[in-house]
C-alpha cells in the first residue's frame, strides 16, 4: 500500500485547537487590522515558537528518557506557544474573524491531509473580546458551515477548559455552553500546561457537561510524569477519551486496562517543543506496541507547523507503522469521534474500500 493511498484515505482530526490552526498569513493579517503591537514581524514570531525546555528533575524517572537540552534548531530568540496565541486570540476582533478562522481551519485540514472529520477545542471566552459567547459561537459555525457545504467534510467545536485558572473558572466556561445550546458545539476538553491543574479541581464542570449531554475529554499524561491523572480522567471526569497520554507508559496496570478497555488516544509526533519530538516519537510507538488504540491528530497545526498527512507520514517514516496499521489508526479516529453512529459507519466503510482497492 502506497504512501498516496494513505494521503487517500478520509480521515478525522480529534484534537485540533482553533487557535493553533491559524496560519501566519492570517495572523499577519488579523493582527494589523486589530491594531495589535508586536515585538516582531508576525512571520517571524509564528516561525520562532519553541516552548521552554524540559525540567531535568522533574522527568528523571521517565521510562522513555526526556531530553532536556535544547535542540539544535531550535531559535533565539524563541516565542512560547501559549503567548503566541493570547496574541492570535486578541487578533479576533469581528464575527468574519471568527468565521475565517474556523472555515480555514477546515479548508487547510481538507486540502492538505484529506481531514473528513475535525474537532476543534474553542478557548474560555475572554473579557478582551468584542462579541458575547453566543455570536462568537454563531460565528464560528457559520465558518464551519461554510466548509462543510464546499468540501463534503463535516466538523465540530468542543469547549476547552483552561486548567490553570480555578474551578469556578471551569464551570463558567462549561455553562456557557451548556447555555448556548448548538448541534455542532459537542463536547469539553481540559488544555493548558497538565502541571498547573490537576484533572480532579474540574469535577463539578466536567459532572455539569456530562447532566447536559456534553462528551469529555481531557489533556492527561502528557506534562505530569504519572499514570495516576488518566484515571482520574477516566473514573472521576468520565473522560470518553485521552488526548496526549504518553506518561501512561509509567504504570504497567494502567496500561493493560486503557488497552483493554480500548480508551482512545489522540496522540501528535510534533510539539512545540523541539527537542520533545523525538521523545514524542518512541512514546507513541511504545504506546502502539502496548496494544493502546490511538488516533492521530494535529493540535496546532498552524503554529508548530504541521498537518495530519504529516502526521501519518512521521507515523509511516520515522515510527515506524505499516500501511495496514495506520489504517487501522485512520478507524479508530472514526469510532472515537463524536459524530452520530451511522456517519461514523459510513465514513469506516469508506476507509475499507480505499485499503481494500490499494491491495
């Protein structure tokens, strides 16, 4: 099976937030037309974002060792990626900004990597914003409606949580939604640094999603060198599914019941952090041998830059994953999606039959 039949093939992207799918041009873009002061050119700013290194101590019983010297290319001066996009939010000033954002998001994900299915986490509504949460949101779908009625594609928002903020802050952010009810608005996430919020603080948001009908997920193993935070996401926030989750390889039993219990994973080969991305890397083919059901994804694919094909192809390439594997991991992000279950159907058949024509 070639490497274009894997390009053929549709595919979904289940951990993607809005904010990092803007590309530089439209940062550039957006920034000057909200009167935005930057320390640099926005070109430049978008090619510079390396997140700071790995805390030496902190990661030094890994099982897969964390590097913790910079990598070398990565630049300096360097631009963090949660500063970058307080910038992009800020950027957003009008309903077309809002919009352009999500059909963007969308068209680029379809042209590039042949996305069928994107879900994209939408950050907290901040004071800073010109529009209300119910025309951001109104906005964003009308971006999404857009793409969907062009590229034959479909895609849904989730409301992030920012962890680092209380859990009062959680439970405004997940009422906001909940009382702004709207088919494509779906699901919860948890982002932000996983060291700055333990997943049990947001037990009354995530209990508030789940009365309304709201699927979960949540950043979990990926900052904290533990196994023990996914199972609080599962067990405590009933977590549908793990995005990141490469600490779970530290607890042997943790692992054996994710895998058997086929807990989805989204995982992405590529962060901000450069000199994460090797390490990325043999997590997740660790992770795949341990028998765990992944998922690829993107995350911000803007800033980092990458794409899904991208993403298969690093899985391809440098992981190391057959053709016939990664098709299997193109299924799984279908059965882990939060698309109705006969569209999740249809959408896997159609992955068999582009396999199945490639044999």
């Amino acid at each position: 099976m070639s490497a274009n039949v894997i390009s053929r093939l549709p595919k979904t992207d289940l951990h993607c937030h809005l904010m990092g799918t803007m590309t530089a041009g439209t940062f550039a873009e957006l920034s000057a037309k909200a009167g935005l002061e930057l320390p640099d050119d926005p070109t430049q700013i978008f090619a510079s974002i390396c997140s700071k290194p790995a805390d030496p101590v902190a990661y030094r019983d890994a099982v897969i060792p964390v590097p913790t010297e910079p990598a070398p290319d990565e630049p300096d001066p360097a631009y963090s990626l949660f500063v970058v996009s307080d910038w992009a939010r800020r950027s957003l000033v009008d309903p077309e900004d809002f919009a352009r954002l999500t059909y963007e998001a969308c068209a680029n994900a379809f042209h590039s990597s042949n996305t069928r299915h994107l879900e994209m986490s939408i950050d907290p509504h901040e004071d800073y914003w010109r529009l209300d949460y119910g025309q951001a949101l109104e906005a964003y779908v009308a971006g999404i409606k857009r793409a969907e009625e062009e590229f034959g594609m479909t895609a849904r928002l989730l409301q992030a949580i920012d962890r680092s903020k209380s859990g009062e802050d959680a439970v405004r952010a997940v009422r906001q939604a909940v009382e702004h009810p709207n088919e494509y608005l779906v699901g919860i996430g948890l982002d932000n640094l996983e060291t700055s919020g333990p997943p049990e603080r947001f037990a009354e948001a995530y209990a508030l999603a789940e009365s309304a009908g709201l699927r979960r997920t949540a950043h979990s193993s990926e900052h904290a060198i533990s196994a023990q935070n996914t199972i609080t996401c599962l067990d405590l926030l009933h977590c549908d599914r793990i995005d990141h989750g490469y600490f779970v390889l530290q607890d042997q039993e943790v692992v054996t019941r994710c895998a058997a219990e086929e807990v989805p994973f989204t995982v992405i080969s590529t962060t901000s952090r450069r000199s994460l991305r090797p390490w990325r890397r043999a997590s997740i083919k660790a992770m795949h041998d341990a028998g765990l059901t992944l998922c690829l994804s993107s995350d911000d694919p803007g800033m980092f830059p990458t794409t899904l094909a991208n993403e298969y192809r690093i899985a391809e390439e440098q992981i190391g994953l057959s053709a016939e594997q990664l098709v299997e991991i193109c299924v799984n992000g279908w059965r882990a999606s939060w698309l109705p279950e006969e569209d999740k159907q249809a959408r896997i058949d159609e992955v068999r039959e582009v396999a199945a024509a490639a044999r």
